[in-house]
C-alpha cells in the first residue's frame, strides 16, 4: 500500500474498569455516537472501532469492554475482547476515573498491562468532577505503578486536554497508509450501531429496574423506494418481570424506548425511521452460545 511518508496512521486501544469514561472518550474524538454511553457499569460489549483522520494523520481506536471478573459465557467474551486489542495496536491508553479511588480491578489491568510490549499512557478522566487540588495526590497513586508514555489528566465529556493527548499521539504514531476514507468513522455495520443505539435508551429509561443483561437482535432492516427504513428488532431479557417493565403501563415505556432510539437512529441514517420493537424473555441468554453467536459474540472475534 502506497502513502506519504509524512502521513502517520496507527491503532491505540483503550482500556479500563467498566464506567471511567472510555465510551465518552471515543465519541468526542470521533465527533459522533458509535459508542453506547451510559452510567451502568459493563456497557461496552464489543470493540467498537472508531476512526480519526485529519490530514496529517488517522488513528483506529478500539473501545475494549470494561474488564471485570467473568461470571458467564458473555462476560468471558467480553474480557478475552478487550486484552485481544491489545495484540493489534501501537498503543495503548489506561482509563481510570478520578473520581474513584484504585482498587483490585485496576491493580489486575495494570498487572496484564506490564507484559505488553506497547507504549502505555495513563489517562486520568473525569477530572472536571473533582477537586482540582486532589489531582495530584491522584496521579502519585499511580505514577510508579506502570512505566507510563505519558499521563494525561482529561476530561471526556467537556474535552480538557483531549486536544494534547491527540497531538502527543499523532507524534507517537509511525508514518503509514489511511486505512478508511476520510469520512469513515467506524467499520461496524450500520446494524451493529442501530442495536446500540436502542439499548442506551433502555440504560437510560429504565437503569433502577433492568441491568445491563439486555441484546438488541435487529430482525430486518429495510430501505423503501421513498428513501425510510423500516427497522424491526427484538429485545431480549432474562425474566418477564423485566419484560413487563420494558413495555410499560399500556406499552408507555416501549415507546418511549422507541421514540428516543428512533431520533437518534434518524440522525445516524440520515433518513426518516420507523422503529418497531418487541421485547422477549429468553431465560440464560447469556450463557448460551448460540444465542451470543447470533448476536455477534463470535470465537473468531478474539
């Protein structure tokens, strides 16, 4: 593959207990939503790639699930997806949120972290919730327990100092190819995006009474000769209680769910939407491999 010498291009994963902010992250630097967002713990179920370009340079991110202990087939999925990313990368930056303390989640990152042969950046988000005075007492927890590339104290969500962790980056990277066109901003499919783009607005409409243990399985997704798509998809839970819920007094909060997905679906697509949804109980989904496979949890993803 031919490329100028003074183009650089490479890919940074980035990794981190659930909830510090990775998802918030890559949004911002993409300049729009590929990646769910939402403040349940273990959102993130696959590697989201997201693509950065300018015309100096384009980086590949890659979104890790949040590691945390696994407890079934899908956690295991999720964990041995985020330390494959590590395998594909030039570098990697380490989340954690400063407005939580470093606890045995990180300690186990941090240990998986030293066999990796890759610069390693510690990034300490969230920091527009603190007391700008305990930022430095934040950084000593963690400044001798990694040989760190840099540290970065940000802010995801209002943007402090993302703008220096790219240019550091962009430095860091080798001179390659633009992998994607210039208006690329992720490999998933469309499909993949739509799934979670109505399983945000469930976290986010119904986070006291439904846990993360949700999927969105997209039936069909069609194109009119008008330019609408029509999309049909099922929302899968563990018990009917949850079901119950979902749908809401008079199917309320099923539209709601819909109402909100279908925004910001339209806003992705670009053309006008109509959202149909039903929502099934299927008991130990997340343990049964076929079930995950046909939701794209697949072997051959890690």
């Amino acid at each position: 593959m031919e490329f100028d010498s003074n183009f650089h291009s490479g890919f940074v994963a980035i990794v981190g207990r659930p909830n510090v902010g990775k998802s918030t992250f890559l949004n911002r630097i993409i300049g729009q939503k590929i990646a769910i967002m939402s403040d349940k713990a273990q959102t993130t179920r696959n590697k989201i790639q997201g693509v950065y370009t300018d015309d100096e340079s384009q980086i590949v991110f890659l979104d890790t699930p949040g590691i945390h202990k696994p407890n079934n087939k899908l956690d295991d999925f999720m964990e041995k997806s985020a330390f494959s990313a590590l395998k594909e990368v030039d570098a990697v930056l380490f989340m954690v949120s400063a407005t939580e303390t470093r606890g045995a989640g990180d300690n186990f990152i941090i240990n998986r972290l030293k066999d990796i042969d890759k610069p390693v950046y510690l990034i300490i988000n969230k920091i527009d919730e603190i007391n700008p005075n305990k930022l430095l007492s934040i950084m000593d927890i963690y400044k001798k327990a990694l040989d760190w590339k840099e540290v970065f104290p940000i802010s995801a969500l209002q943007g402090n100092n993302v703008d220096e962790l790219m240019d550091n980056l962009k430095q860091l990277l080798p001179a390659g190819p633009q992998y994607y066109p210039e208006d690329e901003v992720t490999d998933h499919p469309e499909r993949f995006i739509v799934a979670e783009l109505i399983r945000e607005k469930i976290l986010m409409l119904a986070r006291d009474e439904i846990p993360y243990s949700i999927a969105i399985d997209i039936l069909s997704m069609k194109t009119k000769e008008n330019g609408n798509v029509d999309i049909q998809a099922d929302i899968l839970v563990d018990r009917p209680g949850q079901k119950g819920i979902l749908i809401g007094k008079q199917g309320s909060m099923l539209k709601k769910i819909g109402t909100l997905a279908r925004q910001d679906i339209e806003d992705l697509l670009g053309s006008k939407v109509y959202l149909k949804l039903w929502v099934k109980v299927h008991p130990g989904w997340r343990n049964e491999s076929s079930v995950l496979k046909s939701l794209g949890y697949k072997k051959d993803n890690y």
